[in-house]
C-alpha cells in the first residue's frame, strides 16, 4: 500500500499500491470478518464503501488499523486517521 484516502460523500476511503487482485479481503480495526463493501478497482486501486457504517469504524482523531490479505494468504496492513 502506497497510500490511503477518505472522504466524500458517502464516505468512502481509497487505498492505492500495487498488485492488487481480485479475491482479496480488506479487514478493518480488529474486525474477524473482512468489509463486504470494498472493490478491487484496478490493480493498483482498492476502494471501500460504507458511508455512516464505514465511517463509524474510523472515529476522527483514531489511528484505525486496516490489513490487505491477499487470495494466495499474504497481507499487509496499514493505518488510517480521520
């Protein structure tokens, strides 16, 4: 992951890097099950949905963990505040 965006609205958040793939969960904060509303836009582009509910799990001055796991079993994991 190069970078993470959010804002909008609805509220949304962008996650930009490299070697995306189809298949993939985006797990947020210490959450077991992954965000059903996020979209492998491009290899290079992931894009989370949610507005309220989604904002709701970044509260504003928080560093939120979010973590990328990969259909092959790999993640990475990085942090977002709002």
């Amino acid at each position: 992951m190069t970078s993470v965006a959010g804002g909008g609205d609805p509220f949304r958040i962008t996650i930009t890097g490299t070697n995306f793939a189809a298949g993939l969960s985006v797990f947020i904060g210490d959450d077991a099950t992954p965000w059903a509303k996020s979209k492998v836009k491009s290899s290079k582009t992931i894009v989370l949905k949610g507005g309220d509910a989604l904002a709701a799990k970044f509260p504003t001055g928080v560093d939120v963990p979010i973590r990328i796991v990969s259909p092959d079993g790999t993640s990475t994991t990085t942090t977002f505040r709002r």
